[in-house]
C-alpha cells in the first residue's frame, strides 16, 4: 500500500475544476456503470483523463496503448483523441473489467478503435506489433519498469509515455519492506536514469485522489 495522504481542500478543489469541465453523459455513465458493477474507484479523474487527452492530442498520436484498462474511463478519454482510423490497444488481466470496459466504450462509439487484449500484460506485450506513438502505463506497479522497458521497444523516436501513480503520497522516497508498488516505481526511475534514449520528469500532484504524481517521458528522436 502507497501512503494515503488525503485533504479537504485537494477534494473541493477537484470539484470546482470538475464542475468547469464540459458536461460528459458518457463519462459519466462509464463511472456509473464501473461502479454499479464493483470496479474499484481508481480510474484517472476528470481532470487527469482530459489531460491525458490533450496530451496525446498534442503527440498527435495515432496508435496508442494503454497497460491497465479498468472500466475504460481512461481508454474513452485517450480513444477521442484519435482520428477517424486510428487505433488504441488496451491490456487487462481481468475479464470481469475487460467486459465492464467493452461496454462503456461501445456506449462512447469508440469501439471500432478500441483493441482489448486480455492476459498478464507481461504476456500481451510481446505479441504486440509497435510503434506506438502515445503510451499510457497505469496497471500493476510491481512491474512497471518492466513495463516502461517494453514501452521503449514499442516505441519510435519521440513516442510519448506517461505513467500513472508514481509518488504515491510520497512513499516512494523511502519504500517500506512490503511496498511492493513503490518499490516498483523506484525501480522504474532508476532504469530510466540509466536509460539515455529516455528523457523524462515527474510531477507531483495533488485531488481527490490523495497525493500522486505522473512520470511523463520521451524516446529520443
Ligand atoms: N487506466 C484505468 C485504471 C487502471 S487500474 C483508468 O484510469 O481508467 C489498473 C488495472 O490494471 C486494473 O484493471 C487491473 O486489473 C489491471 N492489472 C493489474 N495487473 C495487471 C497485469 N499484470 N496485467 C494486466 N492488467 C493488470
Ligand atoms: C491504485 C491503482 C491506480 O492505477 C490508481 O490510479 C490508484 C490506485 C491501486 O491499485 O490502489
Ligand atoms: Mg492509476
């Protein structure tokens, strides 16, 4: 378990820049129905899933893959960002989630974008056919440097990657025994110190989901 630090204020302040957000039905029946069939609550929020969105907009991506789909919220969000033929490739290990996530992205109209590939990610990956030129790493973090050296293999030069819960409020400097995720994330960081083809930062953030962060990172060109 990461340190949960949580704060009213971090909370309010999602609301209010939730609240300025575009009205979103679809979204929002994707959180109701991930809900409504017991998925955990750990989707990107609002504000994160936009951002993610822009960013692959910016990258101008057209394939894109996602390791950790959940019910889809971040699949739908990454998937808009793509043209009329292009393609998003999403790992899960769990059928139950795959399924939740088929539904809440044929709702969105995305589903002729969308590729699930069910199986231990470290088992899909390798029949994966790259590059990729947008990678979103949000599933187990036990294996994420594993996960980001696969992310680099299936990349071209100036492939985007962005990696989901890093800090873990804070935990991650200073991991404890059993902290198997951030033992995970610090084993990241190193492989990626060492790594020249990669440039990369992490920014800390704070909302209502505690205090996390993003390792955003670019293939040399
Ligand atoms: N990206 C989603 C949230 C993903 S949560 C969103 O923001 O909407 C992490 C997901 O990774 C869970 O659905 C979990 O089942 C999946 N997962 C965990 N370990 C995995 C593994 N080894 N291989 C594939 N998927 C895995
Ligand atoms: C967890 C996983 C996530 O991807 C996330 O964004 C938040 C929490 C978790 O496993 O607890
Ligand atoms: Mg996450």
């Amino acid at each position: 378990m990461s340190l949960k630090v949580h704060n009213p204020r971090w909370t309010r302040v999602d609301r209010y820049l939730e609240d300025r957000l575009e009205p979103d039905p679809i979204l929002d029946a994707a959180v109701k129905a991930s809900s409504a069939a017991g998925l955990p609550d750990i989707a990107v929020t609002p504000s994160q899933g936009k951002f993610l969105h822009l960013l692959a907009r910016m990258q101008a991506a057209r394939r894109i893959l996602e390791i950790g789909t959940l019910g889809g919220y971040s699949t739908i969000w990454l998937a808009r960002a793509l043209p009329a033929d292009g393609r998003l490739v999403t790992l899960e290990f769990d059928e139950k989630h795959l399924n939740v996530a088929r539904e809440n992205i044929a709702r969105a109209g995305l589903s002729p974008l969308v590729e699930h590939r069910l199986g231990p990610a470290l088992e899909t990956l390798p029949q994966l056919t790259g590059p990729f030129d947008f990678i979103f790493i949000d599933a187990d973090k036990e294996n994420a440097a594993a996960y980001f050296e696969w992310s680099v293999r299936l990349s071209r030069p100036g492939t985007a990657v962005l990696v989901d819960n890093v800090i873990r409020g804070g935990a991650v400097v200073k991991p404890r025994a059993h902290d198997t995720s951030s033992r995970g994330i610090h084993e990241m960081n190193e492989a990626i110190r060492r790594n020249p083809r990669v440039s990369a930062t992490t920014i800390q953030t704070v909302g209502r989901k505690g205090y996390d962060g993003f390792l955003f990172a670019l293939v040399a060109e």
